[in-house]
C-alpha cells in the first residue's frame, strides 16, 4: 500500500508540473494550493520533484546552448564589421536631412500658408452655402411678418405651412431656426384670435346693419313686384326678369360666389362682384352694404387650421343668438308703422345675410340650417304679429301691417323660404281689419246719424239733383217731371250712407289685393264683409237710433222712408262688387248680400217705435184728464184734454202721407204701417178710457160724469169714422171704441134687462159688455150716501128701483161667479 501510495503522489506531481509549465503565471495559484491540501509531507515530495524537473532543463537548455554557441559568435563578428559602415551611413544621411531641412523651410512656410487659405475658402464655401440654405428661411419669415403686418392672414398661414414642411427642415440646425419653428405655433393661435376679434367685429357690423339691408331688399321686392304688375298690364308674354338682388342673385338664380381653395383668390371674387355691382347700379349686392371678408378669412384660417368645425359651430351658435335678438319686438311697435318696418327690415337683413353666407362659403352654414332658422323664427314672427296686431285699433295701421307683410313674405320667398304661413296669417289679420273697419264705420254711421236732419231732401237746381243721383241710385219719374225747386223723399243720411257703404267695399277691397287669391275669393270676402257691415254695424246703429229718446214720430217716419231706399239700392251695391271683382253674381257660390233683411228689420223695429212713442203721447195726454167724477150733469162739451190729443191724433198720422208709395209695394206697406199705427193708437186710447172707468182708486162715479165721459168717447169715435188713414174698411176703426160704446150706452139707457136677457147670445145688443166689467162700474154708481144720492130722481117715479139694483147687482155677480167657475 505504501508503494501504491507513493506511485499515485509521484503521479500526481508529474500532473501539477505539467499544468505549471502550461498555465499562465497568474493562475498558477490554485494549482499550487492543491500541493498542500494533499497528504502529509507532499509538500517536501514536491519540491524534491520540482527540483529535479529543474536540473532536467538546465541540462537541456545547456546543451542548445552548446549546439548554437558558434553560430552566435559568427553573428556578433559581422555585426562588428558593419558598425563601422552603419556609422558612415548615420553621418551621411544626418548631413543630407541637415542640408534638406534648410531647402524645406521655405516650402513649408509656402505650404502651410496655401493650407490656410484653402481651409478659408473652404470655410467661406461652406458658409455661402449654409447662407443660401438660411436666406429663403429668413426672406420667408419676413414675409410672414410682412404678412400679418398686412392682416393677409389666410397667406401668411401658407407661408407657416411653407416654413415648417420646406424651409425649416433643411437648416433646423441652427438656433433661431428652433426659435422660429418654436414661435409658429403662438403666431398661429395669435391669428385664430384676431380673425375671431375680425369675426366678432362682423357680427357686430351686420347686427347693425341688418335694418339697412333689410329695407333695401323690401324695397326692391316693392319695385319688382310694382314693374312685374306694369308689364303684365301692358303684355301677357313671357315672364319679367327681376332686376334686384341683395346677394348677387336672383331669386331664381344664385350667382353667389363659392369658397376656393385659397382665400385671395376668393378676396379676388369678392373685389370682382363689387366692381360689377358699381357698373350696373340697378343690381344691389349685399357686398354693397357689408363686408364679408372677415367672414372668409375667418373660414379660411380655421380651415387651414384644422379647425373649420369649430368656426362652422361658433359661427351658427352665434346667428342663432342674434336671431333670437332680432326676432324680439320693441314694447310699442303697434303703435306706427315704422316700429313694424323697422322689425321687418332687421329680419330680412338677417336672413339675405344667411342666404348671401349660404351660397358663397363651402358649407358654414347649410340649407338644413337656414331652414331651421327660418322656421323658429316663422313661428315667432307669427305669435309677434298676432300678439300685437291684435292692439291695433286704426285700419289704416292694419292696412300697412298688411302691406309690410305681403313685401316681407315676396322678399323672403324669393330667397326661396317659405312663407305660406304668414298669407295664412293675413287671413287673421283681415279677419281683425274688417272689425277695424266695422267700428271705424260705426262711428262714421252714428255721425251721419247725429247731423241728418230727417227732412226730405231739397233740390233747387238741376245740378243740386245731379249730384244727389251721383251719389245715390235714385229714380222715381214722378219726381223726375216734378218742376225745381222740389224735394227728394229720403233724408240726407241716405246717400251719405249709401257712399260710406261703398267706401267701405274700398278699403276692404285694399286689403284683400296682393293676397294671391283668385277673383271668386275675393269676391266672397267683399260680399261676407258687407254683410257684416250692414247685418251688425249698420243694423246696430240703426236699432240704436231708433230707440233714442230725442228720436220722434216725424222722424221715425222718416228713418222709415230712408231705410226703404237703402233696401232698394242694395241691387246697386251688388253690381258695384260685381265691377269690382268681374265675377258674375249668377256663379253657384257667391254671397248674396243681406241689406234687404237688415233694413226691413230695421223698419219694423222704427214701426214698433211709433206704435209705442203713440201710445206713450196718448199716455202722456190721459195724465192730462181731470175728470170730476161726482159732477151731477155733463158739461155739454168733450173734455179738452181729450180734443188735444185728437187734434194730435189728426196731424200724426198726416205725416204718414210721406210715406214711400211710388208704386203698389210700398203704397201698400205705407197704407199698412198708417193703419196699423192708427190702429194702435185708437185701441189704446180706448183701452187707456177704459181703465180710467175701472181704476180702483175711483171709488163712486156719477150719473153726469157717466154723461161726460160719453161725450169724450162719442169725440173718439167721430175722429175713428173721419179717416184719419186711408185704407180701413167701413167702420173698422170704430171697433177700437166698440167695448166703451156699449158699456156706456148699457148704463145710459140702463138697459140691464136687455142685457140679462141676452146675454151670452151672438146677436146681443151689449155682446162686448163683460159682467165683471159692468159689476165694477155699477158698484161705484151705487148709493153709499144719504148727501149724495144719485138714484133720488128714480126713486121719486119708482120707489122699488133701488130694489131692482139690488137684483141687478146680484145677477150680475152670479154672472161673473158662473164664469169664474167655468173658467
């Protein structure tokens, strides 16, 4: 084992050597530590090892030694030799680079001085090219400050584009190049914020100047719809070119200018559309009155920018505004017509301004939009003119209005809105103008009314009578042969009437021209605003009249001849529209006029008038009787109170003579309305006699003033036989006295066993005696008093009369029991 162990420690030194020899210097380290971490003694072992690999290479590096020591001395004797040479040589050449630096200094100075100037023109080269690189960026910028100096904002937007994608990028090198490019983006907001100022400045402007722009586009709707009219009056060929427009168009054609690429050259149309707009002066541009420039920079710049939505957006929000500003009405615009073309001209202004920006710009705003606008503004336009339209008392303001309006809505429709609604509007409005009418008239009618005099009118010459007939549709060939000076039956309220009715179709007719509506149309708003003027307005005034208490019977009669005439000339206010409109009067759907029913409405009103002014006179004259009613024998004469009224009686109803009777019609309704009157007046008056008889208050009535009263009413029946009205047959009118008659003939004869007898039969004598009645008045004439005994001179022939009263009196009673009974 001790062997074994000492061949594997001599191997494995063999091994360490090895690795020694074959490994660097420095990492020999490890190498060695593993000698002493083998076995006890190893390391002595090793070293002894190490020592005799030592002696082995002295030997062998002393015998190659000994093998090339001979060849080393030959080498060391020739190098001996050439020593000398080399020494020689060394002197040579440091003499030859002596005498070659001498020859060279010269050169050298020459050719560092050619070094230095070709590095300076190299250097000058090279600066004249980075120069002409920088100079375009430099002469760019200029420009631009030139640029924006000039406020040619739009190009000096181009020129940043130009600089930062061409100019800047090929010297962004440099310094004030960085500082340039960092500069662009604050220049560029600067620009945004003064083409916004430039922008707001225009808002501004056009704000102002809308009532400018406005009136100037009414006003040659005006002019074109007035030489449209001309023409059309003169020749029905072809169709009028129009020679107006705010926007460098028709409203048929736009040749309104359309956003290019670049802003100059728009700026270049603009300029373009104003010199021709200076060369024709007929054509009126919008451009004339507004600069849009800024609005085309504006859109321009924010395009260029990016950033067009924006402005599109600010832009619409900011009309939208202004609409809602335009669109209110000051507090007091109904009150001229001025306050209403002023509010008319601003929204004109504001949409030809819309329509202008509609067709020259690229979609800043859009037909979607302007129609938007127009319909929120339509709708408040047509609550605004409701609302005040409606305080409006003065037709000839409503008239106006409705002048603005129909101007208002050609002008807008020929920037091709539309404006139905507001014609539908003006069918409101007239519906208003004729109530301003109606009580414009009223006033006239009542004026009329107030200053006639209701006296037939007096002509005394020929021209006199001439000028009545202009005025009024008169004819009667009675009058007519009738030598001057001589009278006309109606009043002077007549004509004056029938002209103020045909004034009034006028200023209807005024309103209804321009509406668009055909002739049929027309003439049926004609005919319907005439029937309100007579069935209400004049109907009213008419009924008003009558009932006024200054009115009398003379000029009641005279209301009524008037009124017939009015009646009769309603044919002629028929013809007169029928000239007017040129429509027939047989067409199936017009309005016949109703005068006729409103004058015989207004003719029975003025007969039941008289029939009540009579029996209030009739009244007024009973109030006037003083009957003493204990009197024991008549006067022998009919009271005076009653012969007053008979005498007015008589004179009233000669009045009735005036009546109308130019032929058998109105004879007949003059004959009728006398009678009827007469009629009235008798019946009351005999009516008024008998309750004076019946009054409870009457307490006894004597035998005399039975008499007296007999003579009063036997005056009544005289004047009821005389005829005060022609026309009644027999002793018609008499009957009005019948019930008195046989009252008093009963008590006058006393005839009350006659009466008894036959009473309740057809052929009795007193068959209009009522028992109530004769009980009543037989009750008064009773005895109540020993002084005053008015059956003394019957009871001295007959002293069992008062007995037979008594029965009478008793019969009589029963008589009107049964009939209460039976009743």
């Amino acid at each position: 084992m001790a062997e074994n162990e000492t061949l594997e420690c001599i191997t494995e030194h063999e091994r360490i050597l090895q690795e020694i020899e074959s490994t660097d210097t420095a990492c020999v380290g490890p190498t060695l530590r593993s000698v002493y971490d083998d076995q006890p003694n190893a390391h002595k072992r090793f070293m002894e090892k190490l020592d005799a690999r030592i002696r082995n290479h002295d030997r062998e590096i002393e015998k190659m030694c000994n093998f090339h020591h001979q060849g080393f001395v030959d080498a060391i004797t020739e190098l001996l030799k050439v020593r000398t040479d080399a020494e020689k040589l060394m002197g040579q050449v440091t003499d030859t680079n002596r005498r070659l630096q001498d020859a060279g200094k010269e050169v050298t100075a020459q050719t560092e001085e050619v070094i230095r100037c070709r590095i300076q023109q190299r250097n000058m080269a090279t600066t004249v090219e980075k120069l002409q690189l920088c100079i375009p960026v430099l002469e760019m910028y200029s420009k631009l400050k030139e640029q924006l100096e000039s406020k040619r904002y739009y190009a000096a937007l181009k020129t940043m584009e130009h600089l930062e994608n061409i100019y800047i990028p090929r010297v962004s090198q440099y310094r004030f190049c960085q500082i340039m490019a960092e500069n662009l983006p604050r220049l560029r907001e600067e620009i945004k914020e003064i083409s916004m100022s430039d922008l707001k400045d225009f808002l501004e402007s056009i704000r102002k100047h809308s009532d400018k722009i406005g009136e100037t586009a009414m006003r040659q709707a005006q002019q074109h719809r007035t030489f449209n009219s001309a023409v059309q009056k003169q020749s029905s060929l072809g169709d009028t070119k129009p020679l107006y427009s705010l926007n460098g168009r028709t409203p048929t054609q736009h040749n309104g200018l359309a956003l290019e690429e670049g802003g100059e050259e728009e700026e270049e149309g603009d300029e373009e559309v104003r010199g021709r707009s200076a060369r024709d002066p007929q054509v009126l541009t919008a451009q004339d009155l507004v600069d849009f420039s800024p609005v085309y920079r504006c859109l321009h710049i924010y395009t260029v920018l990016g950033d067009r939505e924006t402005f599109e957006n600010y832009y619409r929000k900011q009309r939208k505004k202004q609409a809602r500003l335009v669109l209110q009405p000051q507090a007091n615009m109904h009150e001229t017509v001025e306050g209403y073309r002023r509010y008319f001209n601003q929204i004109v202004g504001f949409f030809v301004v819309e329509d202008h920006i509609l067709h020259a710009t690229q979609g800043l705003v859009t037909r979607a939009f302007t129609d938007e606008l127009w319909n929120m503004a339509l709708s408040k336009i047509i609550a605004v003119l409701r609302t005040h339209s409606s305080y409006c008392n003065d037709p000839d303001l409503v008239l106006e209005l409705k002048n603005l309006i129909v101007i208002f809505a050609d002008t807008l429709q020929g920037y091709g809105f539309q404006v139905n609604r507001l014609f539908d509007l003006l069918f409101e409005i007239r519906d208003q103008y004729n109530e301003t009418l109606l009580k414009k008239w009223a006033v006239v009618f009542r004026e009329i009314f107030e200053q006639d005099n209701y006296s037939p009118i007096p002509v005394d010459t020929e021209e006199e009578y001439k000028y009545v007939l202009s005025r009024f549709p008169f004819h009667d060939p009675e009058i007519e042969k009738q030598q001057f000076p001589k009278k006309l039956p109606m009043s002077q309220s007549v004509p004056q009437i029938y002209t103020q009715v045909k004034e009034f179709i006028y200023a209807s007719l005024k309103f209804s021209e321009s509406l668009h509506r055909s002739s049929t149309e027309i003439d049926d708003m004609l005919r319907k605003s005439t029937n309100l003027l007579l069935t209400r307005t004049l109907s009213s005034c008419l009924q008003n009249l009558i009932k006024k208490p200054h009115i009398g019977l003379t000029e009641l009669v005279q209301i009524i001849i008037n009124t017939t005439h009015l009646e009769q000339a309603c044919k002629y206010l028929e013809d007169f529209i029928t000239n007017i409109t040129n429509v027939s009067p047989e067409t199936v759907h017009t309005t016949r006029l109703y005068g006729l029913s409103t004058f015989k409405d207004a003719r029975h009103a003025a007969e039941g008038e008289i029939y009540t002014k009579l029996n209030q006179k009739i009244d007024e004259f009973i109030q006037l009787a003083d009957y003493e009613w204990g009197m024991p024998e008549s006067d022998g004469r009919a009271s005076g109170y009653l012969m007053d009224l008979i005498n007015f009686l008589r004179s009233t109803f000669q009045v009735f003579t005036h009546l109308p009777s130019n032929n058998n019609d109105h004879a007949a309704m003059s004959g009728k309305v006398a009678q009827t009157a007469c009629m009235s007046a008798c019946k009351h008056l005999s009516t008024s006699l008998m309750q004076m008889l019946l009054d409870t208050e009457l307490k006894q009535i004597s035998m005399g003033a039975i008499q007296q009263f007999n003579l009063d009413v036997i005056q009544c029946e005289l004047f009821a036989s005389s005829e005060p009205v022609p026309g009644f047959q027999g002793d018609t009118l008499q009957l009005a006295f019948i019930d008195l008659r046989q009252l008093l003939d009963l008590f006058m004869v006393w005839d009350w066993s006659t009466y008894l007898a036959d009473y309740g039969q057809p052929t009795s004598k007193y068959l209009r005696v009522n028992p109530a009645t004769a009980l009543a008045l037989l009750e008064k004439m009773k005895d109540t008093s020993k002084k005053n005994n008015i059956f003394s001179q019957f009871r001295k022939n007959d002293r069992d009369k008062q007995k037979l009263i008594e029965t009478v009196v008793k019969q009589l009673r029963s008589l009107v029991n049964g009939m209460s009974q039976h009743s």
